[in-house]
C-alpha cells in the first residue's frame, strides 16, 4: 500500500521517516519530494508498505501524531482515478476529467468558433503602437 505523508519537518530524511513507519511493519520504499530548484524537502513524501494490515495500523496511529517538531498527516495514497491513461485512450491525448457515460473521453479539437459583435474603432488610441501619435484604424 502507498501511503502519503505531509506536513513533514523540513529537516526530515527518508531514513527518519523509514524508522518511524518500521515500527509497524516491513517498509519497501520511501521517497520524500524535493523542489527541483532548491534541491530542499517540499515537505510530503510517501512510503511503501507491501502489508495492508501494517499500513492500515500505521495510518491509525501515525496520522496527527507529532514528528519531529511537526504534525504529520498520513493518508492512504490513492491514484487519480479520473485520468485517462495513454494506453486506454488510444495513444491520443489524455484529459483529467470524469468519463460521462455515452460521452467518448477524448479531446474536442476544433470547436466552433466564438463570434463577437464588432465596435466603432474610430475614436480609440492604440497605446501599444511604438510609432508617433496616434494611429488610426
């Protein structure tokens, strides 16, 4: 079971948060997320844990708990169910949306095109224009 971790210290390590849920059970993997730009803990991570009684008993007791100066959340980790994968989509581009029964998933390519009333032009400035004075249209 994959189970999602936040509010973490920014201090903590994979190997902290791998000793803490060890007490419950056996940890197949952890991975804290980092922010790519400052190479620092983005403050979430999740762990793997291949028993689902353990993990269930660590989501009980670990959830609101304080670690390490800070309260953690612990939520099971679920996958977005509403995405449609590359492959079920037919190798065409896939949405985030809920698939509506009778409606095909996919993506709308050309839709109709918006027609807005046109306005009297004559009297308006075009600021953005670079050249000298004012432009007429």
């Amino acid at each position: 079971m994959n189970i999602f971790v936040a509010k973490l210290n920014p201090s903590t390590t994979t190997r902290d948060l791998q000793n803490l849920f060890s007490h419950y059970g056996l940890v197949s993997s952890v991975k804290i997320i980092l922010d790519h730009a400052t190479d620092r803990s983005r403050g979430y991570g999740f762990v793997e844990m291949p028993n689902n009684y353990e993990a269930h008993e660590a989501l009980k007791e670990l959830d609101n708990t304080i670690f390490q100066e800070s309260v953690i959340t612990v939520k099971n980790s679920q996958p977005n169910s509403n995405r449609i994968s590359w492959e079920e989509e037919g190798n065409s581009i896939s949405v985030g949306h809920p698939v509506r029964s009778g409606v095909q998933p996919g993506y709308k390519r050309n839709p109709a095109p918006v027609v807005k009333p046109q306005q009297d032009n004559s009297s308006r400035r075009n600021f953005g224009y670079r050249g000298g004075g004012y432009r007429s249209f």
